[in-house]
C-alpha cells in the first residue's frame, strides 16, 4: 500500500542566496558542453533499465548534446520495444521512445544542494522529471526535485519513503503558477539530516523536517528524464504532438563541507568547547576546557539542510542547544535531546579558511529570525578562565567568538 499525502504551498519571494551553498562545496558543474555526453559522469536509461513507469522506452540515442551546449531529451511516437507492463498507472504498452540519464555509480551524494536549469517539454502528455534515487537499490527513498505531469504551469515535488508501518508513503507538493516549458527555469534541491528545501528560479518554495525519515537517505545518484503518460495520465496522448523535447542547460552540485568529527578550540584562549565532567544529562552546561583528549570535548557536526548544521556531543549524542530557545544577549549554551529545533541549529560562518583547520562563528538560528541580530557561541568577555559557561552574544567582530574547526 502506497501512503500519499499532498501539500500546496505559495512561492515566497525568499532569494536562493538566503540558503544557496553557504558551508558546502560545489563537486560538478555541468554545461553539457558538446560534443556528446560525458559518459564518465552519465549513464544512459534509468539505474535499473530502459523503462519505468510510463509509455516510452529509453535509449541513447534520444539523449543527445547540441551544438549550443544543451542535453535534449526527444519523446517519439517510435516502437522500441514490445512490451507491455502493469504500473500504478495501470497497464501500459510501450509504444513510444524518449531518453534518460543517470548517474548511478558515478556521482551519488547523502546530502547537499542540486541546482539545475532546464526548459520542460511542450507536450501535456509528456511526463519530464528530474530525481534522485538510492544507489543501485531502486526506487524508495526517492527524493524528487521536480517533475510536471498534464498542466505545464505548475509543477511537484516531493520525497517517498517507507513508513514505520513498513509502508511506501510519499509527501508531495505542488507549485502552481510556475511556468515550466516557456524557457529555462532552475529547480533546486538541498537536503540533509533533519530537513528538504526546495527552489524555483532561485526563490524558496518548501521546507520539511524529516529527520527519522531522513535516515533512510544513503548516496543518492541524480536521473533526468522524459517519460510519455504515466502520471499524465489525464490529458489524452496525440501522436501528432510528438516529437517533443525536454532541454537541459546546466547542473551543479554541491556537497556539505563540514560532515564528521570536530574540536573546537577558540582563537583566543586556545581552549576547547567541551560538556561539563563529561555528564550525560539533559541541560549539562557548555562550558570551555584545556584539552584532554575525552570524547566530550568532540562534536559530530552533520549537515541538517537548509544551510544549516546541528552539533552533536560525541560522548552522549545530545545536541548543542541555546537554553529556552533564548535570543538576548548572554543566552546559556547547554546539551539536550536533539529535537531539530532552530535553538539546536547553526550557520557556520566562515572567517579564515587560508589553512586546513578553519576560522568559524557559529550562529544561533533561532536567533537569526526572531531577533534584530543573530547571536554567535561566545566565551564572556568578563572571564575567559577555563569552566566558564559558553553562551550567545552579537557580533563584536572579538577572536573570543570564533573557534578553530579542527578535524578528527
């Protein structure tokens, strides 16, 4: 049994530079520059074969680089198979050709930000989509950037996974007034740990918090495609209306760069951000110490999506929390449950990254948005011994609010 749940959200006019690739690092530009696919990148089909779950049959020759430096992927009414099949759809015979592409086993990612540039096909019945799929495991999770079934001014999204019932659920939703075959449009995606954002010519659409069920997400690899029918299956397929082609532009993807274990040590007192006597309680004091080599002076850092972190102890895997989700001035730094809120998220601003241990501030997100100024980890400029309690304080530009990353 499939699960579906839909959702319908405004475009809000939130730039893509408000999240973009602050604390990740671009791993593939992609012009589709000619004169054919760059095959050390791409496979040909969808991971698993020619054909999914609509009425087209994949194969390269339908998949090719221009001149002018586009992948266009050409839907026909062309015979390339005999079969038939029995989808969610219903049953379908494959009485059609288009392409696909894929990068399974070449570039796969467990998280970070995908942004591509591409003019959908005209024809209704088409079915382009853009996705990203488990690495040589099928179809669940799937995380789907975009994809424009029937109407061509609007388009989904959304994420399938396998529910605690054990069964295939799917959140989706739906971005109307947003035109997808006119010209080149961006999709884009970025996921992590906890939450799913997603974008449309560099403006915000959605965000989720998924953290459970982002556990299941593993190295991802990308597909674009052009199906015919499937879930357009409301508008009627003219024959007359193919060829149609679905044109790819550009792609880039970017990865966290900050995803494993770290000390912080402050720039000015050389000291490092540690849990007080090792405790394990909820509420335990953030405190700096002398280095002593114990796991609670040792943070997880994993990257929660959204251009966000969150840090977790690595002696009692609680997670850096600003008490009572304060935003004044001298706000308490403590460990607690990790429960994703914005008081247990963080912007890692980098200030020096000349060496390989690099110079952050760590801002408080909650603090971002709900008061005048974001309030970053301090050591209290009134005592900077070793045992004082760590705690918020805007930005006065001081070496006792930026820490050393060094990694583990």
């Amino acid at each position: 049994m499939m699960m579906i749940i839909c959702f319908i959200f405004l475009l809000l006019a939130t730039p893509i530079a408000s999240q973009t690739t602050n604390g990740q690092t671009r791993v593939l530009y992609e012009a589709f520059d000619p004169p054919s696919l760059n095959t050390s990148i791409w496979n040909y089909g969808y991971p698993w074969g020619s054909y999914y779950n609509h009425r087209a049959n994949t194969t390269p020759r339908q998949a090719k680089i221009t001149q002018d430096g586009f992948l266009n992927i050409t839907a026909t009414r062309e015979r390339s198979i005999s079969l038939g099949l029995q989808t969610e759809f219903g049953p379908i015979d494959l009485d059609f050709t288009s392409g696909a592409v894929n990068t399974n086993g070449k570039l796969c990612i467990k998280n970070g930000f995908v942004d591509i540039s591409l003019r959908a096909a005209e024809t209704p019945s088409t079915w382009p989509s853009v996705f990203l799929v488990p690495e040589d495991q099928g179809t669940v999770p799937m995380l789907t950037i975009m994809e424009v079934f029937d109407s061509r001014s609007r388009y989904s999204y959304g994420f399938k996974y396998t529910n605690d019932q054990g069964e295939v659920q799917e959140e989706n939703g739906i971005a109307d007034e947003r035109q997808t075959s006119d010209g080149i449009h961006r999709y884009g995606l970025d996921w992590g740990y906890d939450q799913i954002t997603w974008y449309y010519d560099n403006k915000w659409v959605s965000t989720i918090t998924k953290s459970n069920e982002l556990r299941q997400v593993g190295n991802m690899c990308l597909v674009i495609a052009l199906g015919v029918g499937g879930k357009s299956k409301g508008t009627a397929v003219d024959p007359k209306a193919y060829p149609s082609i679905m044109s790819i532009d550009l792609l880039e993807v970017w990865q966290p760069k900050y995803d494993g274990f770290y000390k912080f040590q402050n720039v000015q007192t050389g000291l490092l951000m540690e849990i007080d006597s090792a405790l394990h309680d909820w509420g335990t004091r953030v405190l700096q110490w002398e280095d002593n080599g114990g796991d609670w002076q040792k943070w997880h850092v994993q990257y929660a999506g959204h251009g966000q972190y969150r840090l977790i102890a690595a002696h009692s895997r609680l997670g850096l929390d600003a008490d009572a989700w304060g935003v004044s001035d001298g706000t308490k730094l403590l460990q607690w449950s990790y429960h994703s809120g914005n008081n247990q998220l963080w912007k890692i601003q980098i200030v020096d990254d000349s060496s390989s241990d690099v110079v952050v501030q760590l801002i408080n997100i909650f603090t971002l948005t709900n008061s005048d100024v974001g309030k970053m980890i301090s050591v209290p400029a009134d005592d900077t011994s070793p045992g004082v309690q760590l705690h918020l304080w805007h930005d006065l530009n001081s070496d006792l609010q930026k820490w050393r990353m060094i990694r583990l």
